[in-house]
C-alpha cells in the first residue's frame, strides 16, 4: 500500500459521536483481568458511618492470620477490594465468615466478571447456626438439611467421625439472605399433638435490628421503630 492510498483510506474513516470516549475489552485480556479478579474479594462494611481503611486493614490482619499479607484497597461507599497472594488464604477467609469490623458485619463476595461494583451483591453471608430442642429421632443429616433450607441456603451439616449428627443441638452452615428477617424459631409440626418449638441460635452474629431482625442496621435506625 503507497502513501497516497494509505491518506485516502484515513479521509474515509469516520468516527461516529456516540462512539467518541469509547473503548472495547477485548476477549483476550478481559478473559486475563477476569482471572486477576479470581484471586479477589470484595467486601462491605455495614456501617452507617465511613469507615478508615488502615483500621480496618490492621483489624482484620490479626483475625484472618493469612499466610500472606492481603491488599486492602477502598472502591467506596463502605466498599473495599482484598487480593490475596495466596488461593488458600481466600478460601479460609471465606469459610471462616462471618467477619466483624467495630461488632459490624463483613459481606463479602467473589467478584462478578471483571469486578464492576456498581452490579455487585452484597446479600448473602455464612453461618453456623445452632437449632435447639430437635427431636432425637429427627437427629439425622437429610432432616437436619430440611431444616436449613428454612433458614437459608444449606452448605453443610456437622456430623461426628461415624457420620451421626446426635447431640445438644443441631448445628448447620447456612448461606442467609441479610436482607430478610432472621429466622429465630421452628416449629415442627405433629398430627394431634404440640408444636414443637426449636430456636435457632446464630453463632458469632453481629449487630442487628431488634425491631425488624434484620443485620446491617440497629433499632434506632429502623424504618419500623
């Protein structure tokens, strides 16, 4: 191609307005930052107030106790971005929620995609909850996952070394929906006889409504209250 062709093929482009300021990911190196995200969590604190990053980094250092030092980068709004040198360290991280700042919660999730905050959820979170007063002959891990499904979603049931969950209580890891009341009673149902009453206990729950029961906020704030 001479340079006069080369000068006449530039006179015929034109860029359109709409497309001025804007520019395509292309698959190569969106697939490339979409598994830089993969070694990431975002997280939100539940708090009304602001919240200082070198605090909370300094917190949640000594409570994760990550083989490597984490990242902690603010994305704002009470938002922040964990990456994480080592896979193991995340996935601890994750099976060891919740997390508390200041007794307020830590949702965290896996980014979505390339990580656009602004698409992010921040719905769900992990518990071990204790369900009380269960029927020992209810005691077995099928029923127990029925159970859960009355709280959230189920992610695992205790059980000892035999596979037998029979004990003080039940105790199940469930996937809540933050959003949404918490459950504190079930009841189990018999044909001519008394509901029976089973409370659920909530291990290492954070601040909440009294008013309405649910996380992210106290009764002072409460629309209800």
């Amino acid at each position: 191609m001479d340079t006069e062709e080369l000068i006449r093929k530039c006179k015929a482009i034109t860029i359109r307005e709409e497309d001025k300021g804007r520019i395509t990911l292309e698959v190569n190196l969106k697939n490339k930052k979409e598994q830089m995200m993969a070694g990431c969590l975002v997280g939100k604190v539940l708090f009304t107030k602001g919240v200082n990053k070198e605090g909370l980094k300094a917190v949640l250092q000594q409570v994760w106790r990550t083989f490597k030092e984490v990242k902690i980068e603010s994305v704002g709004n009470n938002i922040f971005m964990f990456k994480y040198v080592e896979e193991a360290d995340k996935k601890r991280v994750l099976k060891g929620e919740p997390w508390h700042f200041d007794t307020v919660l830590i949702v965290l999730a896996e980014p979505r995609g390339i990580g656009e905050v602004a698409k992010q959820s921040f719905t769900h979170t992990s518990f071990w909850v204790q369900i009380r007063n269960v029927l020992l002959a209810c005691m077995d891990k099928e029923f127990l996952q029925d159970l859960g499904r009355k709280i959230g979603s189920v992610e695992e049931v205790q059980i000892d070394d035999n596979g037998d969950c029979i004990g003080e209580f039940a105790r199940i890891r469930v996937s809540i929906n933050i959003t949404q009341s918490l459950e504190k009673i079930l009841f189990l149902k018999q044909e001519g006889e008394t509901d029976i009453l089973m409370p659920v206990v909530y291990e290492r729950l954070p601040n909440f409504c009294y008013c309405c029961g649910v996380i992210g906020h106290q009764y002072k704030e409460c629309g209800k209250y």
